[in-house]
C-alpha cells in the first residue's frame, strides 16, 4: 500500500484527493493548520510559513515511509500593478512557492532510496498570466520552474514529478477571491468554454492520475483541468 502526503487537505481540492486515494487504497496523510473530524487518513496540523511548524512537521511524519507528496495548500493574492506590495509578495511564495519545495526535499530522500517517488505539484491556469495576480501567478509558475528540472533530475530513480494546474474550481478560495455578484459570475462562466465550475473531486482525478502505476512514464507535465479555459475564451 502506497502513502501519499497531501498539504492543504482539510477541504476544497486537498480533501477531494484524500478521499479519492482513500478510496482506491492509498494510506493518506494529511497537513493544514486546521484539522478536521473525519479525515479519511492521519493528519498533522501545519502551518506552512511557519519554520517552527514545518520543522515540527518533518519530526512527526519521519517514520512514514512516503511515496508520494501532493502539494497543494495555496491560497491566492489579488493586487493590481499599482496596489502590488512585496510583503504580499514574499506571502506568496511562502506559501504557494516554498513549502513545496522544502517538503519535496526532506521527501525525496526516501524516495531515491527506494527508488520509487511521485511528487504532484498544484500549480494554477494563472501561471500563464492572469490580471491582478501577480504574487500568485510568479509563486504558481516558480512549480513550473521546479516541476520541470526535477523531473530531469530524478527520472533514472523512478520518481516523476508533475503538475496539475486548475482553473476555476468551486471552493472556499474561489469564493474569497471572485465576486459572487451574480452579473459578475455570469459574465466570468460565460468566458469559460465549458460554461461552469469544475468541482475539487476533477482536480483530485488528475492527480491521481499522476500518482498512479498508469502515468508510470510521464514526468515533466503539467494537466490543465480548467474546462478549456487555458486554450482559450469561450466563443463570442
Ligand atoms: N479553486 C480554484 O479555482 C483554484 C484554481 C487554481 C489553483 N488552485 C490551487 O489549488 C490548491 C487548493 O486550492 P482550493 O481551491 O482547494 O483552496 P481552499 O479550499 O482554500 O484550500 C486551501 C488549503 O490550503 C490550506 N492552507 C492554507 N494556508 C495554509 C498554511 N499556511 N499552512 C498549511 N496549510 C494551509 C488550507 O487549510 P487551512 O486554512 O486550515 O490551513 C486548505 O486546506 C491551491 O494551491 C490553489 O492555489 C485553485
């Protein structure tokens, strides 16, 4: 039985994969600063922009024995140019960037041991570019930048490293940073050529998909699961 470790994972997209891993015989571990009743899995509580914690983090899942590592605990930042500070900045990456990377390298030790890994990293359609994001969409397209290189680096030891990049998808993240105003919604489903959200549980299927036996060959990638939308704008 395979263990994953997901951040992020007491709602939204990070919950949806917990329980679809559980649900095909994953052992599921998972992190946020929260923690939840029910979780189908061991959960740590987490917060990590906190060195502390994150030290504290490493300590408790030491023993594990880890196969895979979703990351995916994000959140987004709205500024317009004018507005843009670089603490919100530097949040940015802290969350978004960093952990990511700090859990990958404490992870891939163990994973080149055994000469088995698969990191899946949750980066976003905004990584293309996406007006008042800039915080998000540098730290969001940094997973590019670090999905790709160790992808070439760890391939001859069995670990792939992939990443799943969503659009708009109905969670709590959605919801805090897009206007709910009706008129508002309408015209943002209206650009998307699928017409509609995506649900966490369409995410969650994608990076399955990355950690399954099936993408035992595909190290590198991004999947875009965004109804289209990072191809193009719905028809006029
Ligand atoms: N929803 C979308 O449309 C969309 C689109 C593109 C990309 N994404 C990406 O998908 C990922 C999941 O997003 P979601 O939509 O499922 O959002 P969500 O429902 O807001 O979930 C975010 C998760 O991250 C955790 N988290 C936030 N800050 C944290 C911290 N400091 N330390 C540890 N955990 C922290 C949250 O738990 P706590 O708050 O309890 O810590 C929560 O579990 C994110 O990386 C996001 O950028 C989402």
């Amino acid at each position: 039985m395979k263990t994953v470790l997901i951040t992020g994972a007491n709602r939204g997209i990070g919950l949806a994969t917990a329980k679809l891993l559980k649900k095909r015989k994953y052992k599921v571990i998972g992190i946020a600063r929260k923690k939840i009743r029910n979780f189908p899995g061991k959960f740590f509580e987490c917060d990590l922009t906190n060195q502390k914690s994150i030290k504290k983090l490493i300590k408790q899942i030491k023993n594990y024995n880890i196969d895979c590592l979703v990351n995916n605990a994000g959140t987004s930042f709205g500024q317009s140019i004018d507005d843009l500070d670089l603490d919100t900045f530097d949040k940015s990456i802290n969350l978004n960037l960093r952990p990511a990377v700090q859990l990958s390298l404490e992870l891939v030790k163990n994973m080149k041991k055994k000469k088995f890994g698969r990191i899946v990293s949750i980066s976003s359609r905004a990584a293309l570019g996406r007006e008042l994001r800039t915080s998000y969409s540098v730290a969001k397209s940094g997973l590019y930048g670090f999905t790709r290189t160790w992808a070439l680096e760890l391939a001859k030891f069995n670990i792939t490293v992939n990443l799943v990049s969503p659009g708009p998808i109905m969670t709590e993240l959605h919801k805090r940073n897009n206007s709910q105003n009706k008129s508002y919604q309408k015209k943002y489903l209206n650009q998307n050529p699928m017409r509609r959200y995506g649900d966490p549980s369409e995410v969650a299927a994608a990076i399955c998909f990355f950690i399954s036996d099936e993408a035992s060959f595909i190290t590198g990638q991004s999947l875009y699961v965004c109804g289209g939308m990072s191809v193009g704008h719905a028809p006029i």
